[in-house]
C-alpha cells in the first residue's frame, strides 16, 4: 500500500522555486496545485501533485525549446584569418 507523502509551504517553495503570494495566487487562479488544509492553521499539498506540475512545466519548456530548435537553423561561426 502507498502512502501519499505531503509537503508544507516551505518545501514547495524549495522544490518549485516560487514564493508563497505566487503559489497561493497560481492556486486561486487554478494554475497550480491546491493546497490541503491539515489542521485548524495548517496547510500541505500532496507531493505527487507538485511532482506532476513540476513535469508538466519542464514537458511544456522541451516543448516550446523543440519548436524553437526546429525552426532556427544553426549558424556557423564564421571566423576571418
């Protein structure tokens, strides 16, 4: 049986490298993970959703890097003698 592992505010920033008002705002607007409420002042996100964000964004980045890399010849150097 899995366990699911959850992550206070502190960690997510670490692993996202965003801040606290960008991830809470992100959340609202639906852009990113919601947060779990744990306790009466405690909030944590589910590990394997951050995880999954965090590779949607890098799956989207190689996308983007891809189209760029196959519409942009390669130059090469041209160096004077």
């Amino acid at each position: 049986m899995d366990t699911e592992s959850f992550w206070r505010l502190t960690e997510v920033e670490r692993r996202t490298g965003l801040r606290r008002a960008y991830i809470y705002k992100q959340a609202r607007l639906g852009n990113f993970p919601q947060p779990l409420k744990i306790g009466a002042r405690a909030s944590a996100w589910r590990a394997s959703e951050i995880v999954a964000w965090i590779a949607s964004r890098v799956a989207a980045a190689d996308a983007i890097r891809g189209r760029v890399d196959q519409q942009t010849p390669l130059r090469s150097k041209v160096v004077a003698s």
